[in-house]
C-alpha cells in the first residue's frame, strides 16, 4: 500500500526509510561527518606508523626540554620549568598528532581518489575536510588534556590562572594546524612526500614559537619576528593560561594574530587544496 512505509536500520543505527533508501541520521551535516570520522578514526588505528608518530612522539619530546629548560635563565623572565615545558609539550601535540597526521590523510584520500568519490554524493566539501580531521583533532585533544595532568603531577605546575586563554590557545592551534594540513596536502605529490613537506612549518614551530624555547629569553628582534609565526600565537595564549602573566594587550594581539592566521589558511585551503591526484 502507498500509505504504508517500513523502516530498517541504517549503517550508523539509525532508521532509514525504505520507500527512499535514505537514513536519516545520516542525512544531516553532523551525521554524514560522524560517519567519515569513524571511518577515519578505524583507517588510523591500522597505520601502525602513523598512530607512532601521532600518539607517542608528543608524549616522549617534552622529556628532551627538560634538561634544556636546566640551562635557561627562566627565573628571570619570570617562568617555572614547568610552566616552559607543558605549552611547549601541548604545542608538540598539535604539530605531530593534527598537523603532520592530517598532511598524510589528506594526500593518502586524495591518491587513492576517496576525495573523489566522496565528493560525488551528498557531502559537502566542508564536511569532508571537517570529518576526516575530527580523529586527529580529538586525538591532540585528548592528549593535551592527559599532558597538562602528567605535568601538573609531576612537575608541580599550578592549575591554569587564566583558564580561557589556555582554552582559546589550544582551540586556535587545533582548528590552524588542521588548516595548514589542508594546505600542505595541496603541495604535496605523493604519501611518501607527505612528512618531507610537513617538515618545514614543524621544525620553525619548535624552534621560534615558544616550543623549545620561551619568546621571553630571546633577543627583543627576533622575539618579535617569532610572535608573527603560525603556532606562536597559541602557544602564547597557553602559556599566559597557566602564568596569568599575559598583559591585555599582548593577549590581544595573540588573538587577532592567531585568528589572521586561521583565515588566511582558511583562504588558502579554498585556494590550493587538490581533491584529486596530482599529475
């Protein structure tokens, strides 16, 4: 009868009409990008070499600050070891579990044409990028918070005084190194290339955010080129988190860096990124 519909399960549990194939759970923006994430989520935890790099390398850099922080005159700047090293250890988070494992994502679906096809049917492209960086991004989550518990623990660091910068530093660095994965993706010919042409933005993050070392022991010169860096601005809204240091002004201009950044990649995505192989 025309007046009578059946309704099944649909893939992702949700119910699905029979008379137009369709699961309505899966019809919505946030359901179309739940099912790729957790297709994402299962085609990472089977790359052994990229859960590695993703998972323990952050957790194991930050133990090189250590004796470097030994050598610092933090003191004079007005900083603990601990307050240099957990911005510093969340900031390796970022570059290694989103950044460089989204390069890798992004240019694996493209050459095996799963952009394509994806593209093809009722994802939109926003969606797509959204879905496939939601693994990653919660993954940097996710470690972020165990690492300012293990450095709160062991350590000795205080809780944040400034909870919302530290809250806003790490959102900026989350939603920026997803967008300049994207745009690397872009530049980027083959999946053996991928961490060859993320390697530039991860190793001047390190060195000139405030990573490795604290703008506040560096020269005023080069102190002041740093904080026009990508990440600076976010490491710098952690680290004023924790410190309660940050001026008005300097938390300021944090933002409106952090946020010019996060459209200009937003721009180049849009620009440069290549949803089939390149050639």
């Amino acid at each position: 009868m025309s007046g009578t519909v059946s309704t099944t399960k649909g893939p992702t549990g949700g119910t699905a009409e029979a008379g137009s194939g369709r699961n309505t759970a899966a019809s919505t923006p946030m359901g179309r990008m739940r099912s790729l994430a957790r297709a994402e989520l299962t085609l990472l935890g089977r790359s052994r070499g990229m859960l590695f790099a993703a998972l323990f390398v952050p957790l194991v850099l930050p133990l090189s600050l250590y004796s470097a922080a030994g050598e610092m005159n933090l003191d004079e700047v007005g900083l603990s070891i601990g307050a240099m090293i957990l911005p510093g250890a969340i900031g390796f988070s970022l570059l290694f579990a989103v950044y460089s494992a989204l390069v890798g994502v992004f240019v694996t679906r493209r050459e095996e044409l799963v952009l394509k096809r994806l593209r093809t049917g009722e994802l939109r492209d926003a969606e797509i990028l959204c879905g496939a960086s939601l693994p990653s991004v919660a993954t940097g989550l996710v470690q972020s918070l165990v690492l300012a518990v293990g450095c709160g623990l062991l350590l000795d660091v205080a809780a944040p005084q400034a909870v919302h910068l530290s809250v806003l530093g790490l959102l900026l660095g989350l939603v920026l190194c997803a967008a300049l994965a994207a745009v690397t993706s872009g530049f980027t010919r083959t999946t053996e290339s991928a961490q060859v042409t993320a390697m530039p933005v991860v190793m001047v993050s390190m060195l000139g955010s405030g990573m490795a070392v604290p703008l506040e022991v560096l020269p005023d010169r080069l102190a002041s080129f740093c904080e026009l860096l990508p990440l600076t601005p976010a490491v710098t809204l952690l680290r004023g988190g924790f410190t309660g240091n940050l001026s008005v002004s300097e938390t300021l201009f944090a933002v409106v860096t952090g946020v010019a950044w996060v459209l200009l990649a937003v721009f180049a995505v849009r620009r440069w990124f290549r949803w089939e192989p390149r050639r």
